[in-house]
C-alpha cells in the first residue's frame, strides 16, 4: 500500500456532515459503511458547513471533515478557456465532488472554496440524467476529475464505477479523468472503453515529495499507467502545470527521460504540456492562505485576469519541455 492510501485510510474523518436530504440516498449509506468517523451531524443545506467565512482552508487541509449533499443545479459546466480542450467540441466538467484528499501546494481549489471539506454529491443519477439529455442531440468531451482526485478517493466513495459504466453506456460521451493516485485496482478486470480517458499528472520526483503531498510517488504512478496500457486504456500524460523550480532543466529533464522509458509514443493518446496559470482572483486568496510559498509568491504577470509567468520565461518553460517531449513523442499528440 502507498504512502498516499496508509495516510487515506489512517485518518480517520472527525465529523461527518450530512444534509437532511442526502440521507435519503442509498449511496450516502453505501459510503458511510466505509467510513470511520466520530460524529454524524445533520444539516440542512451543505452550504452552512462548507461556505462559512470564518473558515482556514489551510488548516482544515491537515485534517478534512466529509459532507455528503444533494447538489441542486449546475450539473456541468463549460470547459474554462484556461483549460486544454484537446480539440474536442462540447467541452464541459462537472464536478461530483469537491474537494481532494491530496494536499498540493499549487492546487487552486484553495483559491475557489474557503472550505477544504470534502463534498460528496449523492444525487450523481441527476447529473447523469442532465448529460443523457445531452447527448441525445450532441457529443460531449467531460472531464470529471477537476474539482478532487477521483481515483484517489475511489476506494470511499466507488464514483470511479458509476462514471465508467455510464460512460459504457453512451457512445458519443468521451471523459477524461485526471489524476495523481496509483490507485489502478478498479481499473482491472473492465471492458476496455477508449471513450474514458486515463490523464496523469507527471511531475518531477523531488517536487512531488515537497510540492504534492500524500499523491503518489512519480515511479508508482508511471507503473500504474504502464499498467492500465497494457489493459489497452487510453492514456493522456500531463506535464501540467510545469512549475518554474531550482534546476529546471534537470529536473524536469530526468522527469520526461523517466517517463519515457516506461511509456512509448505508441502506447498514448496524447501529450498536455502547460505551465501555472491561474485566475486573479483565485491566486489572491492562494497566497492569503500560503504566504510561505515559493510557488505561490512567485512575481507572476497577470494578462486579461490570468497570472501566469512573463511571456518570455512560458516560452522557454514550454519549448524546453516541449523539445525533450518530442524525442519521444509524435508532433500530432503534443497539445500546448
Ligand atoms: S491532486 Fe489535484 S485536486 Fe488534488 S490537491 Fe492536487 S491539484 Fe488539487
């Protein structure tokens, strides 16, 4: 068992938030079976445990209480322009939980919720149901692993099952998830759907042990995917979002040579390569959170509401990533 699963399943959840109507829900009472907790309350709107003012983001982090909810509207959203669409129409997320397990330092659901609580929408038939209606005039490309880790969470809550056996059964829905777990035992034994999309984020070693916290360590998510490549899943690799650290270039350069001779050209769909962006708003309260951060405090240029780093130092970050990329990789799969 990885260091990310140990810490998962150690821990405990102090209090248990549950909204009168998710009790309702056979999945509230599916998930609570696995849970070990000190206390259940009950509340009437999620809201009033999750979008408090008074709350540390920061601080809930080390020890994150679980909320299970009724979500009520906005079943899925449109793709942020931020956000890579691999050039598919229709591109929408959704969000069935908020909320992560995992403690990047970079990571801006910081800078959306004042809450780190984890949310678990139990009502996952309704957004089921507003996706079918969908998709019966059009494709749709949905990513459903923005707001949370997914796989990461799976062995809690079993979302990974539902989303993959909905996805079986509508043709013209392609989902991506995305993540950093190697949490792949629900991966086995399926029957292989091409339309579900496996997207790692890789990052460099010494990073992950400083930077992404509890996520799985870079050599056991590389083996996860070799793994889930030979069951013939399609596999995206994300070196997203590349940070600008001490020693760059060897870092990330030892980073796409290690994953590369775990994973050949042919054995991927496709490549994201991307460096920090993140809204103005979004980073203020960021930093608000983690004055200590180097990542965070970093002099960022802001264009049209989005602080990333100068024009100049993305397109040495890009290309040197980019290049190092292409002795590997075909032109056609490297999306930027
Ligand atoms: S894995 Fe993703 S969602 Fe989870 S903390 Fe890291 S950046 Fe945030």
């Amino acid at each position: 068992m990885n260091s990310s699963k140990k810490k998962l399943w150690n821990n405990f959840f102090s209090h248990v938030y549950v909204e009168r109507d998710a009790y309702d829900y056979s999945l509230t009472r599916e998930i609570l079976s696995k849970l070990r907790y000190r206390e259940i309350i009950e509340i009437n709107d999620y809201k009033s445990a999750f979008s408090k003012n008074n709350q540390n983001f920061r601080i809930q982090k080390n020890s994150p209480n679980i909320i299970f909810a009724v979500k009520k509207e906005n079943y899925i959203y449109k793709g942020a322009k931020v956000c890579e669409s691999f050039g598919n129409d229709n591109f929408y997320y959704t969000s069935s939980i908020v909320n992560c397990i995992y403690n990047c330092e970079y990571c801006y659901l910081q800078g959306v919720y004042t809450s780190a609580n984890i949310v678990i929408f139990v009502n996952i038939e309704d957004m089921f149901n507003e996706i079918t209606n969908f998709l019966k005039n059009d494709s749709m490309y949905l990513c459903i692993s923005y707001d949370t880790d997914m796989l990461g969470l799976n062995n809690i809550t079993g979302f990974i099952e539902k989303w993959y056996g909905f996805a079986e059964k509508n043709k013209n829905l392609t989902i991506e998830l995305r993540t950093k777990s190697d949490n792949i035992a629900v991966l086995r034994n399926k029957n292989i759907n091409k339309n579900f999309i496996l997207a790692w984020t890789l990052s460099p070693e010494n990073f992950i042990k400083e930077h992404e916290l509890l996520t799985a360590k870079l050599e056991n998510r590389l083996k996860a995917i070799k793994e889930v490549i030979s069951l013939g899943y399609s596999v995206r690799i994300c070196f997203d979002p590349i940070i600008y650290i001490k020693n760059f270039e060897e870092e990330y350069g030892d980073l796409i040579e290690q994953t590369f001779s775990y994973i050949k050209n042919s054995d991927i769909l496709d490549v994201s390569i991307g460096t920090f962006r993140i809204s103005k708003e979004y980073l203020k309260r960021m930093r608000k959170n983690m004055e200590d951060s180097s990542i965070l405090m970093y002099p960022f240029t802001c264009v049209d509401g989005v602080y990333s780093y100068s024009e100049e130092r993305n397109l040495y970050m890009i290309n040197y990533v980019k290049n190092l990329v292409l002795r590997h990789v075909n032109d056609n799969k490297v999306y930027i």
